[in-house]
C-alpha cells in the first residue's frame, strides 16, 4: 500500500481563518494556525462536513476527471443509487443510463444491483448468527473510518462485507474481461461518487487488500455532460436498469436496513446523530437491536457534498423511482461470493492516541488535565482548537501555548499593566516629596 491519499484537502488562499469547520470536525482534525486553517490529516476521516459549512469554499474534494477515461481500453460507468435523485421528472433510470453511454462508456453495472447482493448476504450473515449484535453497516466509508479512529471497541460489530460499489467494480470487470478476452487491467471501472470518503475509500480500501475502482468522478462533474447526453441518447437496444427498488433505496438512509427485513433496525444520518448513535452503542443501549445503518451525510448517500441537488429533493425523488421497479432483481444464487466478504481485518488506528507508552501517555494526559482546569472550560475556538481540552492537548504535544486562549492573554496583558502602572506610581511618589 502506498501513500494514504485524502479527497478532502484545504485551499489555503480561500481560507479567512474562522473557526466553523473546528467546530464541526467529528474527530477534531482541523486547526486555525496564524490565521489558516490545519488539516491533521491522520486524524482526517474525509467525511466532508468541513466541505458543506465552510463558508469561504476553502476545503474541496479532490477526485479524478472524466477525460482520465481515455487511459483503459474498455471503461465501465459504476452509477451510485443517488445519482438518479439528482433528475426531476425522472420515471426510468433507463434513461440516465442510457446518458452514460451517449457519454462515451461502453458499459454501465448498476451500484444499486451490487447493493441488493450485499442486502442477501446481509440477511444471510444475520440468520446464521455468530456477528455481535447490533451488527453495523460497513457501507459508508467515512462511518468505518469514524469507528476505527474514534470508537475501536466496535469494530467487532461491523458487517465484515465490502460496500456495494466495490462488488460491483469487481463483477463488473470480471465479467467483462471473461466476455471480451481483454485482461482486467485494461478495463477501467469508474465510479460516480456522491462523497469524497467514496474517493478514499477506493484509494485506501479498508477491509480489503485491494480496490477494482479504478477512477471516481464526482457526480457534480458528471451532471452537466450527463444532462446533454440524455437529451440525446435514443432508445438503447436493451433493457439497461437492472436494479429493483431495494438497490435504489440504497441512495436514502433507511434504505439498506429495511432490506435487511429485520423490524429491529436503527437508521441514522448526519454526522453528528452517528456519533450519538455510536456513543449509546458503547454504553450498550442498544442491545436489543440487531442492525444499525449510519450514514455521514443527511439523508444518506444523496447528502454527499459532490452531488448536486437537495438532499431531501433527491430522498423523494429515489423514492418515487423505485415505486416503478420490482422489489429486486438480483439475489444471491447460494453462498454468500467471496467476493463480497473482507479480506482482511479492520483494526483501530491509534490516531486520539498520545503516546505508544501507557506511562508517558498518562504523564502526559496529568499535564493535559492541569492545563485545561487553568483554563476557562468555554470551548469558544478563538484559540484555534475546537475545545479547551483540544487546545491542552495541542500544548502538552508542543503544537502551541497558553497564550493562545485570548483570556489567559488578557489576564497577562492585564497583569503586565497593573505591574507597570503601579511601578510608574511608585516612581512619581518620590519626585512629589522632592517637589515640595
């Protein structure tokens, strides 16, 4: 594995320096530095809520282009469920498939048919038991990166299975390279991605050793070509919409647990519910479910920063599609492919860590208590750090200094000048008895 690539970078000329992307960090990877923000980036889960609330645009999403494409001999688009949610008026996902050809692909595979094999290996994996329960969605990217850095005592409970665009990527290429004679590393899989955790997710595969994603195209670059081209594009030669309304309902939250068919379900989005969630799940209060879908972005996948179109527009919109399409139209023919299965072990990456020493760990963490009970417990974030306590950590670790609280400055400079003016009374006193 190479060097770990992050979506979500920082356009260090845009930034103005305020501190509403600190605030809103779910793992406290953002700092204000001489008036720029920071990313830390191995603490950076590529959620994109720095994207959605910074109001200056200076985080944005780094993906891959379009005209990439032109670097493999027979390229297949990968259409994320929320893509559909993105056209008004749209009664056939036909149509937006038949754009993509018009586009130049050669071939389409749906993500919302992966996503309804992965729906029965889920149903599958919960009827054979041995998962601990809640059993939790692996599907969101930045969730499962959320988990290992933040919550790692639940790693046990995620759903040991791929999310459905890598299924699909891997299907679809092996397909293609059977059917054409061509090897599998001519045949590039591209993925339309609503999120960047998407982008990092292919780029630095957890679970899995490998990725069959080859390119991820944001779907708001897509969108304008996409427009033209299904205007264009005639009646296709055949029937292109292989996925039901399971696979569709993938695109909103709730979709993959009610799939699941289990009534004992919890469906959470937004970044801030999902920690909620995780929080009460390592408190064991939520024992008696047996799976919870979570998903960063509000209302699922068609809340991503890299789509277009209103999130809750774009809910109603999948919803109304799927009312014209079976329930499903892929299941699982016996076992559960390996294919769909992890590789290899998700483990905690000890980011929060202070230090690999217990014993300097809570050295340090004695000085981080001390220094915090000096300040003044505001968490206002004009120091920079999006907590006092952050700001006491950042201190210990040498990343900054008292000083950077405004009120530990002001009682300085306040101290400075109470010293200075009752020295310079103390001097004039003597001139005064001289005088007289």
């Amino acid at each position: 594995m190479g060097e770990y690539v992050h979506s979500v970078t920082l356009d260090t000329a845009a930034c103005r320096g305020c501190i509403t992307c600190v605030k809103r960090c779910p793992t406290e990877a953002i700092r204000v530095r001489g008036g720029k923000a920071r990313i830390l980036k191995e603490r950076c889960i590529d959620c994109g809520e720095c994207i959605r609330v910074c109001p200056h645009h200076a985080k944005r999403a780094v993906t891959d282009h379009l005209a990439e494409m032109e670097r493999y001999r027979y390229t297949i688009a990968l259409p994320a469920p929320a893509l559909y949610g993105q056209f008004n008026n749209l009664d056939d996902a036909e149509v937006v498939l038949a754009g993509l050809l018009e586009m130049g692909f050669d071939e389409v595979y749906e993500v919302a048919a992966a996503a309804e094999l992965v729906s029965d290996a889920t149903r599958l994996l919960l009827s054979q038991g041995g998962l601990e329960r809640p059993v939790i969605s692996s599907a969101c990217p930045a969730v499962l990166r959320l988990i290992r850095v933040r919550f790692p005592e639940l790693l046990d409970n995620v759903l040991p299975l791929v999310a459905p665009v890598e299924l699909a990527a891997r299907d679809a290429k092996r397909q293609a390279s059977r059917r054409l004679g061509i090897p599998a590393s001519e045949i590039g899989c591209v993925f339309i991605s609503p999120c960047p955790a998407k982008m990092t997710a292919a780029k630095n595969p957890l679970g899995t050793g490998r990725s069959d994603i080859d390119l991820v195209v944001s779907v708001s670059e897509v969108y304008p070509a996409l427009c033209s081209a299904m205007r264009q594009a005639g009646e296709p030669g055949e029937e292109l919409a292989a996925a039901g309304r399971t696979g569709i309902g993938w695109g909103r939250s709730g979709g993959e647990a009610a799939a699941t068919l289990h009534e004992r379900y919890l469906a959470a989005d937004g970044i801030e519910n999902v920690i909620r969630v995780l929080e009460d799940m390592e408190d064991e209060k939520l024992r008696g479910l047996d799976f919870v879908e979570l998903n960063a972005c509000s209302s699922g996948c068609v809340g991503g920063v890299l789509n277009v179109e209103n999130p809750y527009v774009a809910a109603v919109r999948l919803k109304r599609l799927g009312r014209y399409r079976p329930v499903a139209c892929n299941h699982l023919e016996d076992a559960i492919p390996p294919d769909a299965k992890w590789d290899r072990e998700v483990v905690y990456a000890p980011v929060m860590q202070l230090d690999q020493n217990p014993l300097r760990a809570m050295e340090m963490l004695g000085r981080i208590q001390e220094i915090e009970s000096r300040l003044r417990g505001l968490d206002c974030g004009s120091c920079g750090a999006p907590s006092c306590h952050a700001l006491a950590e950042d201190i210990v670790r040498g990343y900054a200094t008292e000083d950077s609280c405004i009120y530990v400055l002001q009682e300085k400079l306040g101290a400075v000048m109470t010293s200075m003016m009752t020295q310079g009374f103390a001097q004039a006193e003597p001139e005064k008895e001289g005088a007289l």
